[in-house]
C-alpha cells in the first residue's frame, strides 16, 4: 500500500472511534473494510487482527494521539482532552475532505472543488518554524488600500484562520512602529518575499494571541472595544444557516420556534462582525445593543441611497 493508503486507513480509524466510542476490536475491522471501498489506491485485501494493532500503535506514537483500551467495556476510545479533542477534529477535516473528493479524472463532471485557492499558504511551514523557535521574520506587505509594498520586521506568535484567509499574528518591531509592542494580524496573501531570520526573540508571556481573539468574530481585535452582548434575531431560513455555521463560539439560542430563530453572542463589535451582520441582512433584526442596531441600519440606508443615484 502507497504511503497515502496508510495515512487515508489512519484517519479512518480516528474516526471510528472518535465517532464509536469503545468499538471492539472486530467492529472495527469490520468497518475499516467497509470504509476503505471508497479509496481507489487502497489494496483489495482483508484488513487483519495484526495490521489494525499495528495501525493503533502507529497512531500513538507518530500522530501524537491517545487512544485508549476499556476493559470493562471491551472497546477503544479516545480520552476527552479539549487540546487533543480540537487536534482532531482539525484532522478528520481533512479525512472528509479526502473522502468526499477523493475524485478522478472520470469524476470531474459531477465533482466540482473551489477553483478560488487561497493565495499566501506557501507561508505556512517555514511561519510555524519560525514561531515554534521564536525566530524573526522579515517580509514585504501590501495592504489592500495601498499599493506600495513596505518591508517589516516582526515577531511572529501565531497563525489564525478567518473567512477562508490565512493571518499571521505578530508584533512590528523597528523604528516609528504604530502601536508598538502590540499583536496585529497580516494576510498572509499579501506576504512576499519571506525571510526567516537567525535571530531569536524573547516572548513576552503577558501576550495571549489566543486570549485576544476569543471575543473576536473574524482576526481583527482591538483592545479599546468591550466585550458586549449581542441579541440577534433571524428568519427560519437565516436561523438554519446560523444554526449549522454559529457566528462566533458563544452563540447560544434564545428563541427557535419556527417563525424565528434568535441568539445572543458576547463579542466584540468589531468591523469583521459588522460585516458579517451586513452580508446577512436580509434575514436579520439586530435587537441588541441599540448603538449596533443604529449603524447596521444607517449602513444600510447609505448603501441604499448610494446604488440608487
């Protein structure tokens, strides 16, 4: 079996137990069987006792993850650590896109991916080192409302997903740095010309990337807003949509009746979340607070004045 063959049965097993806790040892080669029909690189041969042993030992020690053997209920099972748990399922994002597009040449009539592909990934591995090593890092930007590229020197602290984009978080350094000592976000897209330096910088344990963004809808933070509560209420329609894809990790649903889905969130009213409360404004009434329902709407009323001159 090719070495894709043996990473696609790892992440098949991750998920059957991840989906299946405490799966004898025959169930789940049983359903590894089943499971692998839908690789065509995967060999037609009986998956045995010995190579899903081999396979659990193997996920162990070289992916790093916990899976575990009850005796009282003769089954495996994977312990729930949050960190491990949030690994995971980072991972088996990837075994369902696998799955679902593990598409040929014969396939791309009905199999359509995105053509549009994020721009600025190349950056990804040599940014984790970077970070994993505290190294600086050195590139040149362009920012979207200018079209001169500046070359900046930062300290790297961590990468953060928004809206299909990939962001660097790090701190400027260097001279008539604004809002120095600061973590600011770079799109990663408009990163050229990246250089990883030698030398080495000391982080400074008071800065929490991930503690700022919490509050955060999107990668943008400031420190100057507070956190606030937002009530939100929706069509059915737009409540499905927000009901599959939550805004932010602390929706929670107040009203889900058929004939209105509300929420409340408790974040930061940033300019990503005012966007996003805009894209869906056709099936929103923002409730609270009284100064986000003044400006969505006097941006909405502008929008309006602006496309019908």
């Amino acid at each position: 079996m090719s070495k894709q063959g043996y990473i696609q049965r790892y992440l098949l097993i991750i998920r059957l137990i991840r989906n299946n806790r405490y799966i004898s040892l025959p169930e789940l080669i049983r359903e590894v069987e089943d499971g692998l029909v839908y690789f065509d690189d995967t060999e037609d041969i009986g998956i045995s006792r010995r190579t899903i042993l081999r396979d659990l030992k193997e996920i162990r020690s070289v992916m790093g993850i916990s899976i575990e053997y009850s005796r009282s209920e003769n089954g495996y099972y994977i312990p729930d650590d949050e960190d491990q748990i949030s690994d995971i399922e980072r991972i088996l994002e990837q075994y369902d896109l696998i799955t679902s597009l593990h598409a040929r040449e014969e396939l791309s009539s009905i199999v359509f991916p995105e053509r549009r592909k994020p721009r600025g990934t190349e950056h990804l591995s040599p940014l984790i080192h970077a970070i994993k090593r505290s190294l600086v890092v050195e590139f040149s930007y362009v920012k979207f409302n200018n079209a001169v590229s500046r070359v900046r020197s930062v300290m790297p602290y961590a990468l953060k997903e928004g809206r299909g984009r990939w962001y660097l978080l790090a701190i400027e350094i260097g001279e008539n740095v604004r809002h120095a000592g600061e973590i600011k976000s770079w799109g990663l897209d408009r990163i050229k010309d990246l250089n990883v330096t030698k030398n080495r910088f000391t982080r400074n344990p008071a800065i929490d990337p991930e503690k700022e963004f919490r509050d955060v809808v999107g990668v943008y933070s400031n420190n100057d807003l507070p956190v606030e509560e937002v009530i939100l209420s929706f069509s059915p329609k737009g409540g499905r949509y927000n009901e599959a894809f939550p805004l932010h990790e602390s929706q929670e649903t107040l009203v889900d009746d058929g004939k209105e889905f509300r929420i409340r969130l408790k974040v930061k009213i940033t300019y990503d979340f005012k966007q996003e409360l805009l894209s869906q404004s056709d099936d929103l009434v923002v409730i609270a607070p009284e100064h986000l329902r003044k400006e969505i709407w006097k941006i909405l009323i502008y929008n309006h004045l602006t496309i019908c001159k």
